[in-house]
C-alpha cells in the first residue's frame, strides 16, 4: 500500500461513504496508516466508515485496524442503503447527531467533522432482478442523489471552517 498521503494537520475527523470495499476501503486503511500519533486520546484522527451491509462494516473495521497504531485512531460504523432516500436523510440525522458542530462556535473551533467523502457508488449496473430503467434509477440515487443531499444538508447544518 502508497505510504504517501499528505493531509492537513488539522483534519482530524473524515467521513468515507462505500468504505466497506474498493477505494473507499483503500482510503480508510490510509487514513488509519497515516495517523498521527498522539498523546491526548481525545485528538486522535476519527475514521467513519459507511456500508449498507452490517457484515461487510464488520469486516471492513477489522481489516482497517490493521493498520497504522491504534492509539492514533478510531473507527466510527454506519450502516445504510443510499436507494433509498429515507435511509439517506437517517445516515445524515446520526451523522449530525454523532458530530455536532457549534453554533455559538464562531470560529468554528469545535467543529467535529473536518472531511466527507462521498465515494459510495454503484460501478457495475449489471445487479439481477431489475429492469435496466430501474438499475439506471437505482444507480443515479445512489451516485448522484445521495451525495447530493448529504453534501447539501451537512454544509448547511454543520458550521464549516472558513
Ligand atoms: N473503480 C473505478 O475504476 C471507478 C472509476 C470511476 C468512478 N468510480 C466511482 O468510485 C466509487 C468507488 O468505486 P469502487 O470501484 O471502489 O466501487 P466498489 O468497490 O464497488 O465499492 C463501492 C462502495 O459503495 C457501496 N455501495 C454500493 N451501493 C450502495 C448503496 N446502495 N448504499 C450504500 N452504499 C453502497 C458499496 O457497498 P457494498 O460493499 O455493500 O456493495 C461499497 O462500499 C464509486 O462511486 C464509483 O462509481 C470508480
């Protein structure tokens, strides 16, 4: 795996949607190899992972901490299906429930997410069972939808760094 990554000192928090396979899982393994080591528990990097399925979130957390020192980081797990939009509304509830930012933050100082990246996707449209009118649907809910509203909804209620 590139050892090569460089990001901000500051970015602590990151936010992978389709983490659990791919280049979202590549991804997430770097952000825990990268890690910078810290005395304070309470700075290390959070790395939140998100997959539709519970068992492959589970296997995707175990093959993470593999790497980097887990002193540096934590893994955070979310577990929703983009096709459907209610399930993307919730993912964005918990996601502002478990990284509040703060309003009378003005500086936005307290902010807890530094970094999303919408990387969930349907590549291959060939899944059985539906017609190709509603693979293409499905797919276009999942890659052009669902980052949408959670890119809109997560700039607008969380406080973001100027
Ligand atoms: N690989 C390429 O060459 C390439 C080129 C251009 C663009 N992209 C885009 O880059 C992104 C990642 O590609 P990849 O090759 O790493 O894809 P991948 O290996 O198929 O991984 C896609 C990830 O998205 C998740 N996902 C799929 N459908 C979902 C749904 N309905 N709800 C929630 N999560 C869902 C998958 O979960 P499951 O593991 O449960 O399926 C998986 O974690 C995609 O958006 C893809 O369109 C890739």
């Amino acid at each position: 795996m590139a050892r090569q990554l460089r990001i901000e000192e500051s970015l602590r928090t990151f936010l992978i949607t389709g983490a659990t396979d791919g280049i979202g899982l590549f991804t997430a393994k770097l952000l825990a190899q990268t890690a910078p080591a810290v005395e304070d528990p309470t700075a290390k990097r959070i790395i939140a992972i998100h997959g539709r399925s519970e068992d492959k979130l589970a296997d995707a957390y175990g093959e993470i901490q593999c790497y980097g020192d887990l002193n540096n980081y934590e893994i955070r797990k979310f577990c929703y299906d983009f096709e459907d939009m209610e399930q993307v509304d919730k993912f964005v509830n918990d996601v502002l429930k478990k990284f509040p930012g703060d309003d009378n933050d003005d500086d936005h100082t307290n902010r807890q997410l530094d970094c999303v990246i919408n990387n969930a996707g349907i590549f291959d449209e060939s899944a059985p069972n539906y017609s190709k009118c509603k693979r293409y649907e499905l797919t276009f809910m999942v890659n052009v939808v669902a980052p949408f509203i959670i890119t809109k909804r997560i700039m607008e209620e969380m406080p973001v760094k100027p």
